[in-house]
C-alpha cells in the first residue's frame, strides 16, 4: 500500500550567530546551512493497518507526512503509493489519499462547512449519492450534521477538526494521514475521534498513519509503532512486541503485616517503606506466582498487585534511547 524507500529531507536555514549581535550580523550576511531532518527512512505499510507513527519533537514526523502526502517533495529517495510514486504521479495518487493536521485546518475560513464541503465534491469529482453517503457515516461517528451551516471562522478546536476529518474524508481515500489529530481536544471529542479511526478502518478498510504525543492514542489504536528520531528509524514492530524488547519485566508490589524487606535472588527491590516492597523482575526468569509463593514462604504476605511496564515507560525507554544512539 505504502512504501517508503531510502527517503531523505534537507532544508536550507539561515544561520544565525549567537544573541543578539548574532542576529544583527545575520541582518546583513545571508549565511546558509543545511540539516537534515529525514536521513534515510525505509518502511512499508499494508492496506488495512493503522500505525502509529512517533517520535520526539522535532524528529522529522511531519515532515515524512508531507513528503507521504505528496506535500513536499523529497530531496533523495521514493514514497510509492499502490506502486506508484506521489511526486511523480501527484494527480492520480493524491485521490488515494487524504490528510489532516491537528495544528492547521484545511477549511476555508470565511465559508460555512458545507460550502467547503461543496467546493471538494466538485474538485474531486465525487457523485452525490457517494457524497451524501459518506456525510452520514461521518454524521453517525462524529455529528457533523450539526455542523454543517457554521462558518468555519466560529467553530471551536474540536468541531473544526471533525470538519478537517470530514473533508479528508470525502473522496474516500484509501489511506488516512493524520498529524497530530487529537492535539487540544478534550476528552470527549478525543474518544470520539479515536472511535472515527477505528471505524473507518474496520468498516471502510482505510489503512490509517497516525502521528501522536497521546499515550492513550497509541495505546488504543496502534497495533504497529514507527519510532523515529533524527530522522532515522529507531523501531518498528508491534505495540506487544516493543513492549517485550524494551521493558521485559514486571513490578509486583507485596504488603506484609510487618516492616520487614525479604529479598529474592532474582528480583530487585526498588523501594520498601511501610510494611510495602516493590520487586522488580524479568518476566523471562521468573513469574509472579513463583515470586508470590517464595517471599510468603519467608514471611507472611498481606496483600499484593502486579503492574507491567506502562505505555509511558516503553515511550520514555523508547525515546532516550534514541538520543543516545
Ligand atoms: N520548513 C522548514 N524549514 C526548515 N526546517 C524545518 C522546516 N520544517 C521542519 N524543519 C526542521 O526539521 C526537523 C523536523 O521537523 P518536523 O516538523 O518534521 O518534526 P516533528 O517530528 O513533526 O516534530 P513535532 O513532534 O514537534 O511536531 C526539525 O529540526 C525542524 O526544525
Ligand atoms: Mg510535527
């Protein structure tokens, strides 16, 4: 469905000197530099998935988008989409795709919704009935029904992205680009975005690439995570299986009836204080039952709770690692 081959983005800044006297030095000598903000990424997504695709800030997760979307055009290397290359086959490609960014709004500001809405049928060329058709699935996910006569200038955050959505949504695109879709929204209009996502793609098939800092989003939506960082790829598998590879353990939290801190060979204490240690251990050395059952056979045990690592953990792991690298 996607491939993205060897890709490569430099931009061209302007250099600045350090404070103040840097800045007015740059007012007069037009120094240049180039950095790379996408150094060689390859991957490929099927028809069907829904990725999560994270990374810092700064990364360069937009600007993969843009390159995907046929928005910029790569310095080096391919996006194809179903075989064929965006920068090259713009026209036909772009049909196959839509794209929304959480921080911009691809609405004209001075219509009401519908007219946009209006003006996209007619760019696209799309028959009525499909257009009619996929306003109501997207008034039944999102309401965007009630929407439809406000001008685009008085809409909040939360409705003007379910316009966005809706616009991109029009042409039936088979791939969802979505930058950030659930920035400043509030808890109700994220679940019902998130609910949108996962409707579309069991319903309509619709691959979606989603980037996100939402925990709550990747956890709920992404079977499969792209973690970049400079530009590089740093990790790309299953949310279980990076789980796996980057916190392989678990924490149990034992209360005993006492202030007393029995240790185990294998696992390591990570706190003791009011009758309660936390052990953590390698879930491939040992299960929490045989924990269990040897610190009560050392001292009787009150109570216990099991956590494993959390979305959090695996994302802070995940991202200090590649700053490392
Ligand atoms: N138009 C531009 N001109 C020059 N540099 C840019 C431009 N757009 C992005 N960059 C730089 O490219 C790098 C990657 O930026 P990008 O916006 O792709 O990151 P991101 O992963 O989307 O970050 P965030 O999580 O903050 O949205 C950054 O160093 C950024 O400063
Ligand atoms: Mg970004």
């Amino acid at each position: 469905m996607i491939t993205v081959r060897d890709l490569h983005k430099e931009y061209l800044v302007s250099e600045k000197g350090k404070g103040l006297g840097g800045t007015l030095k740059s007012l007069f000598r037009n120094e240049k530099k180039i950095i790379g903000a996408v150094n060689g990424l390859d991957f490929h997504v099927n028809k069907g998935e829904i990725v999560g695709f994270i990374g810092p800030n700064g990364s360069g997760k937009s600007t993969t988008i843009k390159m995907m979307t046929g928005i910029l055009t790569p310095t080096s290397g391919e996006v194809l989409i179903d075989g064929r290359n965006i920068a090259r086959y713009r026209k036909e490609t772009v049909r196959k795709i839509g794209v929304v960014f959480g921080q911009r709004t691809q609405l004209n500001w001075d219509l009401r919704l519908e007219e946009t809405f209006e003006l996209l049928r007619r760019i696209y060329q799309i028959e009525k009935k499909d257009y009619l058709d996929i306003l109501e699935v997207m008034d039944s996910i999102l309401g965007i029904g009630e929407l439809l006569d406000k001008p685009v200038r008085q809409m909040s955050l939360g409705q003007r992205v379910k316009g966005d959505l809706t616009a991109a949504m029009l042409h039936s695109p088979k791939v969802l680009f979505l930058d950030e879709p659930t920035i400043g929204l509030d808890a109700g209009s994220k679940y019902a975005l998130r609910k949108f996502i996962k409707e579309i793609n069991t319903i309509r098939g619709t691959t979606v690439i989603l980037t996100t800092h939402d925990l709550g989003d990747i956890q709920e939506l992404c079977e499969r995570l792209i973690i970049i960082n400079n530009g590089v790829m740093m990790d790309d598998g299953n949310l279980s299986e990076i789980v796996e590879r980057i916190a392989p353990y678990r924490t149990l939290t034992v209360e005993y009836y006492d202030s007393i801190v029995p240790t185990h060979p294998k696992a390591e204490i990570l706190s003791a204080a009011d009758n309660v240690v936390r052990y953590k251990f390698m879930k491939r050395e040992l299960t929490a039952a045989r924990l269990i059952s040897d610190l009560s056979s050392l001292h009787p045990i009150r109570d216990v709770g099991i956590e494993e690592a959390g979305i959090d953990d695996i994302i802070r792991i995940a991202y200090a690692k590649t700053v490392q690298s």
